[in-house]
C-alpha cells in the first residue's frame, strides 16, 4: 500500500465491486506452483493425522497434532487476534501467539526467518506484495477454503489476493480505498451531487488568503489521480493489470481523464506540492476545507467527537461525460506461511479468524469492516453513514496493480502532475513521456 499506514486508525470495507477480471481461484484446475504443490500434498498428508485436542467442524480442515500458532499483524490489530485466539484455543485446543511485525515488513522478515524455522505461521499482506511472496515462494495457497472465499467475498479482495499463476493465495480481511469527505456544517450533500456542483460550491467558499477551500486531494499521488483516468477508460497494464507490456496510461481515456483532472485547478488555487495529507487533514480538521478526498483509514478520526462538526461522505460523482471516476483500492489479507509446521492449523485460523462472526467482532473492537460481502446490512454496522458510503463506493473501485514493473508506474507517474498543474503541460504529451519513461524502468530492471 502506497498511504502511511500510521493513520489508519479504520480500515476497510466490503462489498462487490469491480474491476480485475481475470480470477480463478480454483486452485483444483489451475497450473500449480511449487508452493501450490508443496501446499497440496502438506494438506492431504496432515489430514491423515488428526488432532488429539482439537474438534473442527466437519467442513474444517482437520490440524496438525500438537500445532501451535505464531500470528504477524501490526500493533493495532493486537487486541483482536488475541482475543480471536483465545476463542480458538478454547474451540480446537490450539495456541495462538500475536508478534508485532507490520505488513510492511512481513514478507522480507518471513524470506529470512521462515527458511529458518523462526517465522510466523501465518501473516498479513497487502495485495501489491502477493507477487513477489509467490515469487519468493513463501506462502501457500488458500486452496481448502478457496470456494468459501470466493463465495462470501468481495470479487475484488477474492481477485485482489489471486496472484498471476491463476491461484487464490490469501484470506482477505478488508479492503481500502477513498471517496470524498465533507463537513456538514460547511457543505450540503447537493453540493456534492456532480463535479460542477464541487466547482460551484468552490468558487463560492474559497478564500485563499484566509486558507479557507472547497475540495482539496493529494495532488502528486497517482493513487488518487488514477481515479479519473480509470474511470475515463484508462489502465496501468494491460490483461488486468498482468501484462506490462500493454500499458494503457497515454491512451485516449487517460488522457481525457487527466484533461479532466486538469479543470479542477480553476477551484483548487495552489501548486501541487502544498496539497499533502498534512496540510489537507489539518485544514479539514480545522474547518477551513469543506470537501476533503481521504480514504477509509480516516473513519476513526473524521468523527464529531474529535472533530466537532458532523462529518458525510459521499461516493465520487460521476465526470461531466457521465463516467465515474474508478479508485485504487488496496486489500490486506491473511497469508499461511509456506514454512509454517502447522500449515493445517495455520488455514484453519485464517478462515476463523475472517468469519462473519470474526468480521462483526473485528468491526465492534477496531471499527475495521472485513471484506465480507453483505455485512453493510448487519445491525452493528447498517446504521454508519460513512460505513454505507464505502460500501458503495466499493461498487466502482480497481485494484492496485500487483506485478512487479508496477513500481514503473508510482515512478514515471510522479513527474506528470507538476508538469500538467503547475506548469499547464499538454496532458497528451506529458503522458507519452511517462509511458515511455516506464517502458525504460521496465528494461533497466530485467
């Protein structure tokens, strides 16, 4: 994930959603991967030697004998996973310890602990790391629960957690993407019906001199920029997003989303590198931005109670031409370790632990809303506004490209909004530049 995880005090959501074609997940009639075979044999030769705590239900994989657990997840998730681990011990006889390493920092730590014996048996990822822990062949596939997930998942977090070999590897937990906050008190859900309404309401509540402003984004993130090129028929690779030789971001599409992109500058008077997350946070956090692009991860923080003015959330209007901008969206999910002893055990506790009943408990504890199709209409969570304007926004989102020449693209991307805000660049130009700057990124790196 490209945002500082440190803000995410809330995450996530579940439903739908779009994009990223290409699934599978049956792992039965894919072309396995050494992990993949490694896991198949690993689970039918454990199933044979049944637990002598543990009582699974008769739809569960049956654990190892003897298996203890050791969880990696970030300090934020402590409480949950202990929690959730002292209700599976008590349920299958299996101990389950919590260690504080971060998504960020799980997949090189299991490269170099799990070789060792010394990793976890299971961890959190982000969904643009999957690739390389394939690659790394470093975890193994969700091959027992596979037709559960893709069966009570969001078809993104499902295709999301679905390397390129064609296999479903991880157990989503929830996904992240953005939309537009407002203040209540300033803005009125009509002024964000359309993006001329957004344009209109600007014009009339902008005062530079006094830092006040409508609408404010991080201007030098492709990750919220990609939105209107996406959106506009745009893409990063072609084949969805697997094939890096077709790159879409100078096409007709890209360009017309961008130009669109472009036109906001005559609401948003300031140079793209005075929008950062801090400025814009503090503004809308002091009243003085009414119209706020943030993600998920704010939940916890744009609140009345710490804010003192009621806070709405809306999905994003569709473009003048009648298109929906299309978001980024991450997904973090659970990945058993391929070095794991207890690889049985460990699958077992990632679909325990990405239950629905696991789900709404999670939600109550952190206020994270697991990937889970249908829990929008759940009593704990039905009733959240800005909840249900995620759920849909989910309904229109993409996910990040997972591929490894995907670093091309945060880096070539990066030049083109100085150049097309600041400086008024042709955005055509300014694109076939880019392109071409990650087609050479892309050789360098073979």
């Amino acid at each position: 994930m490209k945002l500082n995880k440190s803000l995410i005090l809330v995450s996530a959501l579940s439903l739908m959603a779009a994009s990223l074609a290409a699934c599978s997940g049956n792992n039965e009639g894919g072309n396995a991967s050494p992990s993949a075979s490694a896991s198949s044999s690993s689970a039918t030769a454990s199933s044979s030697a049944p637990s002598e705590s543990a009582s699974p239900e008769a739809t569960d994989i049956e654990p190892e004998a003897g298996a203890k657990l050791v969880v990696w997840a970030a300090q934020e998730q402590k409480d949950f996973l202990e929690t959730m681990g002292k209700e599976f011990e008590a349920k299958y006889g299996i101990k389950v310890e919590f260690q504080k390493v971060g998504s960020a920092d799980a997949l090189n730590k299991i490269v170099k602990d799990g070789p060792a014996g010394v990793g976890a048996d299971l961890f959190m990822l982000a969904h643009d790391q999957l690739n390389r822990a394939v690659q790394a062949g470093v975890i193994l596939p969700n091959d027992f629960y596979a037709e559960d997930t893709q069966a009570n998942f969001a078809k993104t977090a499902v295709d999301a957690v679905t390397a390129t070999d064609g296999i479903l590897y991880g157990y989503p937990r929830n996904i992240e993407t953005y939309l537009l906050f407002y203040n209540k008190n300033l803005a009125k859900p009509e002024d964000l019906a359309s993006w001329d309404a957004i344009k209109t309401f600007s014009k009339a509540y902008n005062v530079p001199a006094e830092k006040k402003f409508g609408i404010m984004w991080k201007l030098d993130d492709s990750y919220f920029n990609y939105a209107f090129m996406g959106g506009n028929g745009g893409y990063v690779f072609g084949k969805n997003n697997t094939d890096p030789g077709d790159i879409g971001l100078n096409n007709e599409g890209s360009v017309e989303g961008l130009k669109f992109m472009q036109s906001m500058k005559e609401v948003m008077p300031f140079k793209v590198a005075d929008a950062t997350p801090d400025v814009k946070t503090d503004l809308f956090q002091k009243g003085k931005l009414a119209i706020d692009m943030d993600g998920i991860w704010q939940l916890g923080s744009f609140t009345k109670e710490k804010l003192g003015f009621d806070v709405g959330a809306v999905p994003l209007p569709p473009m003048p031409n009648g298109k929906s901008p299309k978001p980024f969206a991450g997904v973090q999910a659970y990945f058993v370790s391929q070095f794991s002893q207890y690889p049985n055990a460990a699958k077992l506790f990632a679909h325990f632990v990405s239950s629905q009943d696991a789900a709404i408990k999670m939600y109550q504890m952190s206020g994270v809303v697991s990937a889970r199709n249908g829990l929008d209409q759940d009593p704990a969570l039905k009733d959240n506004e800005l909840v249900a304007a995620f759920v849909e926004q989910f309904k229109n989102v993409e996910a990040m490209p997972s591929i490894a020449e995907t670093a091309s693209f945060w880096t070539a991307m990066g030049a083109v909004y100085p150049q097309i805000w600041d400086n008024n660049a042709d955005v055509k130009a300014t694109l076939d530049k880019a392109v071409s700057d990650m087609k050479t990124l892309i050789q360098q790196a073979k």
